[in-house]
C-alpha cells in the first residue's frame, strides 16, 4: 500500500491509503514545467487558436445533425443548434496606461513586455531599514545566489532607500526551530523566507507553519521563495523581480505601480474589492475587503473579519466599508470620495438577489452616514463562465481585445 499524508486546514492531517496497481500518475512534474519546449507543444494542444476552435464547434454541430438519433432525441425536446457563432456588435474601452517611476508608462494596448518594464523602477519604494532573510543551512549556496540575485534587482528597480539585510541560517526544515528563529527577530519590518523544496510539495507543513505565524502570532509582512526555484537557474532574473515587486506591495509606503489618468476616475473615487472565504461545515467564513486610497489607485486599505452566520455580514460589511471611506479621506486631506467602485467577487447565480438586498444596502448605508451623496457601482463577477467571445476583424477571427464590453444580444438585460 501506498501511504499518503495530506496537511488539511490549520494543520490537520489525513491518511490516504492507494492500491498501488491502482494509481496512475497525473498532471505535470516540475520537470516537465521546466521544459519549454514540452511545454509549448502542450499549449498548441490544449490552447486553441480563436479559427481552429469556431471549426470544430461546427463540425460538431455538423455531426450532430448528420445522426438520426440525435435528430430524433432533439426533435422530441424541440432543440435546434445553430451551426453558425452568434454574431453581435461590442464596446472597447481604451485600456489605459500603466504609470511606473520618473514618469515612465506602459500602454497596455501595445504588446511590449510588462515584465520587463517594471523591472526598471516601481512607481513608489517604501523604505526598508531592518528586514531578514532566513534560510537552510542546506541552503547556503543558494542563499548567497538569491542574495546577489536581490542586489542587482534593487538596483535596475533603482530602490536605493534600503538597508543590507539581516541574513539569518535555521537548522534543517524542523518548523519548530523555523518558529524559534522568526520569534527571535519580532521587530523586523519585512521576512523573506528562502524555504527548502519544491512548489506543490510541503511535507513537512513548513510553508503553512511560517506564514501561520508571520500573519497571526507575530505579525510582520513576509514573502517566501522556494530553494527549487533558485535552484533550477532559470528565469532567475524574472523570479527575483516578481518577488521585489511583492516586496514593494506589502511593505507601507510602497507602490509597485499605478495607472495613469485612468478613465472614469477623474473625481474622488475608491475601487473596493469584496471576496468571501466560506470555511465549509462548523467553520467561520471570512470576508475581505480593499479600496484604494489615492487617485493612481496603486495604495489600498484592507479589512478582514470573521463571521459564522449570513445575517452578520451585513453589520461587518457596512463597518468595514465606513473604515475604508476614513481611510480615503486621511489620505487625502479631508476630501471624501464622491464615486464607490465595488467589484464583488464569488457570487453564484442563486446568490445574486441575496447580494443585491443584503450588501448593496449595506455599503449604501455606510455611504450615507460618511460621504451623503456619493455614487455607487455595484459590479458583480462570475469566472465560472463557458462563453468564448472572438474579434471578427478583416475577415480573420482573433481573440476579444482587452477592454473588450458586450451590453448587447447576449446578456441580460434588467
């Protein structure tokens, strides 16, 4: 028998037993995401082209139709598919620009790498005086290539307000002694964590003992990097600037980026982001929520709170929302916003009504009694969507652009 061990939430562990004639191997190795080629013959395989993928659609409502028995089951219900894509006319909003230092921009509408541009300065450094890097004493050599990896990305990213770090080595990946080395050092303004393993691999619960600790005991921000990712030598440079942009982003005072004159916001606004965790049976679920606090919508305030029963979260939500209109205001010197942006995430079809009566009331209170008169949009997404939506330009079918809207024909209207 094969003896698995998975971590649950908050550390419980569960015992799977597989018949090993049974099992079979799935998914990808880190090997193989390693490959570029292999991985560039999957995704011709698994990513369809916009042409490619309208032909086989209608090839297979061609089939369908050339079957008696599908014919005849369609005709009993009274389906009809039509063999031809829906055609309609679609809105582009102009996708903006990207605001970095020194006054530097991407515009999103070309194709330049974003990557690569935000490597050479973010748009606010914050100031970093007392920060640790932690690592393996297994890892020593890769501890001093992430170092000096770091280094030269500080300076490309011209983030010159930063101390040298305080390097500290933990004895192997007990996360006992992991804890003791983090508890040692409270008053460090930011952790980076160079842990031993691969991505999808915590067999020992390292990474969920660290951030446990780094987000509830001893609260500090922290970010952590795995030793097979420095290990494998590739795309080090881009993993290092992803990791100082985390850096940047969780540190106060620092922006990685903004947007420049975005459209729409030319007045007082915050852009709130709403999200649920649902805990499952006997768990509290937890609500979050962000709105930004200045006119590049680049810096945010967070709120968090738990809560078991759905009739609680109304009173949360109207408190947190009134603590980011607050926020707003300190920021920017007294003037209250006179817009509200919420993008609300999770909401499934059956709980749209729900969220409509419960939360839009809610924030509208909040409003009320902190910026009378402030104007809200409520939008609500739904990713688990299965319609594909294609540009038909000069005779070619090419993917939706982005800033893509459709208000029209397909959707719903009321």
């Amino acid at each position: 028998m094969l003896i698995s061990k998975q971590i649950g939430p908050g550390g419980t562990e569960r015992i799977l037993l597989l018949v090993p004639e049974l099992c079979l191997p799935t998914g990808l190795t880190d090997r193989m995401r390693s490959d570029f080629r292999f991985m560039k013959d999957l995704g011709g395989i698994t990513i369809s082209n916009p042409g490619p993928r309208i032909s086989k659609c209608t090839n297979l409502v061609k089939r369908i139709y050339e079957n008696n028995d599908c014919r005849t089951e369609m005709n009993t219900w009274g389906l009809k598919i039509s063999d031809q894509a829906e055609k309609f006319t679609a809105n582009k909003l102009n996708p903006g620009k990207i605001l970095f230092n020194q006054g530097r921009t991407h515009d999103l509408s070309t194709k330049s790498s974003f990557d690569r541009e935000s490597q050479n300065g973010f748009y606010q450094t914050p100031s970093l005086q007392k920060w640790c890097i932690f690592y393996s004493n297994n890892d020593s050599r890769l501890k001093d290539t992430l170092i000096k990896e770091l280094q030269a990305g500080f300076q490309r990213a011209n983030w010159t307000n930063i101390n040298e770090p305080l390097v500290v080595g933990v004895q192997g990946n007990d996360p006992n002694a992991w804890k003791n080395a983090i508890y040692q050092y409270q008053q460090a303004q930011f952790v980076l964590l160079l842990l031993p393993g691969f991505r999808g691999k915590d067999e020992r619960g390292l990474y969920a003992t660290c951030k446990r600790i780094l987000t509830s005991e001893v609260p500090i921000p922290s970010q952590v990097v795995l030793s097979g990712t420095i290990k494998s030598g590739k795309g080090i440079t881009s993993i290092v600037s992803k990791v100082l942009t985390q850096m940047c982003a969780k540190i106060h005072g620092g922006e990685p980026w903004g947007l420049d004159n975005p459209e729409g916001l030319n007045e007082p606004t915050i852009v709130m982001g709403l999200d649920v965790y649902h805990g499952g049976a006997n768990k509290k679920s937890i609500m979050a929520l962000t709105g930004s606090l200045d006119r590049w919508v680049g810096r945010y305030f967070s709120a968090v709170e738990n809560y078991t029963s759905q009739e609680e979260i109304g009173g949360m939500l109207k408190i947190m929302t009134e603590k980011a209109v607050e926020a707003f205001k300190k920021s920017n010197q007294g003037t209250s916003p006179t817009k509200i942006i919420v993008y609300r995430d999770g909401v499934s079809e059956g709980q749209k009504s729900a969220v409509l009566n419960t939360e839009v009331q809610e924030i509208r209170s909040a409003l009320d009694n902190t910026c009378n008169n402030a104007k809200l949009v409520y939008i609500v997404l739904n990713k688990r969507i299965t319609t594909r939506i294609f540009q038909y330009r000069n005779g070619s079918i090419e993917s939706a652009p982005e800033g893509t809207v459709v208000d029209n024909h397909i959707t719903k209207q009321g």
